[in-house]
C-alpha cells in the first residue's frame, strides 16, 4: 500500500454546480454549505471576542474539520447498487482513480477528528476548572462548540454519508501532525518563554507520564475511528446485498 494510498473512500468526484444543488434540492451538500458558514461565523466572533491564534490545537482541528467540509462540498454520495463481492486487487486499482482533492479531505477528516477529540479531553478534563466563569451563551458558544461539537458534525459526515473507510496503518498521519505540534510548542516557549499548555511542558515531572499517555491515546482514538468507519461500510455492504 503506497504511502498515500486510500483503501475506501466512496464519494463520486464528480462536481455539483450550485445552480444544480437549488434545482435538486440536495439536502446533503445545502447541509454541508451550513455547517461551513456555521464554523465561519464562529472563527469570525472568535477573532472579535478572542484571539484566533492556530497555535492552539483546537484552532487546527476545527481549521482542519472546516477544511474537510470545504473539500467535500462538490462530492457526491456514491450510488449504492447490488454488485458482487469486489477483491482486494480490484479494489486497490480503484484507490490510484482517488482525486488529490479527495485524499486532502481524507487526511483532513482523519486528523482532524482525532485532533478534535484530544483537544476536548483536554479542554473538559485538565483545562475548564482553571478558566474563569463564562456566561452559558458564551460558555456554549466558546466551549461546547469547538470542543465537542465539531467533532460530532465531522463524525456523522464521514461515517454516515462519505463512508471513508480509514487505515489502521494510516494512524502514522496523526502521529506526523502531533510530533510536528509539538516541535511547534518547543519553538514558541524559546520565543515566548510560555507553554501554550502547560500540562504539556515537556521539562515538567508530568511530562514522563502525559506524552506516552498522548502517543498512546492517539494510537487508540485512530484505531476506534477506523472500526467504526469499517463496521458502518459492512452494514452497507450487507444492506445493498
């Protein structure tokens, strides 16, 4: 399996204008251009009432869920049809017709969503109880929003309508991103002298504890990803026959 290669990802690539979307009233992507105008609308109140800084991993994972959502919107849902068991070799075939534009919003939906759950246990578990108290609006608005809601917008569209089907082997993508995060983090405390989270200061006693913890956690959510994008595209499967 090649580096880049995609073992499912059943979307048509073929493009929908948006004159087409009003004339067949397609649900799915009027869905889709909302819920991009719902998580624009939140990056521009977060720039107006907080500072949108990317550094943060929520900022990238919500980044990278909009991202998905952006990249899908031409993509239509496969036709199902009562076909006969395909074999692995033809199914490989398949992976090299795969668009550029798709695999970017594979790897945007892989990383993303396992970003987006790190990002919430961390939020919820070792940072809430430090912040000060929020109006609800704005504790709903900045708190439940990126740190739950996105992630179960981008899980319903990738198990339920896309069905991408994941890699296991493929969890070496969101090992890349968080290595490269937190190089990232390295080089901002030798600029600013601060940790972005200070749980993860990689020169605290904790640190022996919590990297492992995360390395491992990664492993886990990607692997709990892949089972469920898998079962959903058995239940298809066994549906359309």
């Amino acid at each position: 399996m090649g580096f880049l290669s995609i073992t499912s990802f059943n979307i048509d690539a073929s493009t929908v204008s948006f004159k087409d979307i009003l004339k067949t009233n397609h649900k799915l992507t009027l869905w889709r251009i909302f819920i991009i105008f719902w998580m624009l609308f939140f990056l521009v109140t977060c720039g107006i009432w907080q500072n949108l800084d990317i550094r943060y991993l929520t900022k990238q994972s919500y980044l990278m869920t909009l991202l998905y959502f952006i990249l899908v919107i031409p993509l239509r849902i496969e036709k199902r049809t009562k076909t006969s068991t395909n074999t692995k070799s033809s199914e490989s075939s398949n992976c090299n017709d795969v668009p550029f534009r798709s695999k970017l919003a594979y790897i945007f939906a892989m990383i993303g969503m396992n970003s987006a759950i790190t990002a919430t246990f961390v939020y919820w578990i070792l940072l809430r109880k430090s912040l000060p108290y929020l109006p609800p609006l704005y504790y709903w608005w900045f708190g439940i929003n990126p740190h739950g809601l996105s992630f179960v917008l981008i899980f319903i569209d990738v198990v339920y309508f896309t069905n991408i089907t994941f890699s296991y082997s493929h969890c070496i993508y969101a090992i890349i991103y968080y290595v490269l995060y937190t190089l990232m983090m390295t080089f901002n405390f030798f600029l600013t002298k601060e940790w972005l989270y200070p749980v993860l200061d990689i020169y605290s006693k904790t640190a022996k504890i919590i990297y492992p913890c995360l390395a491992i956690s990664v492993t886990f959510i990607h692997s709990l990803l892949t089972f469920f994008c898998r079962l959903r595209r058995r239940i298809n499967k066994s549906k359309s026959e």
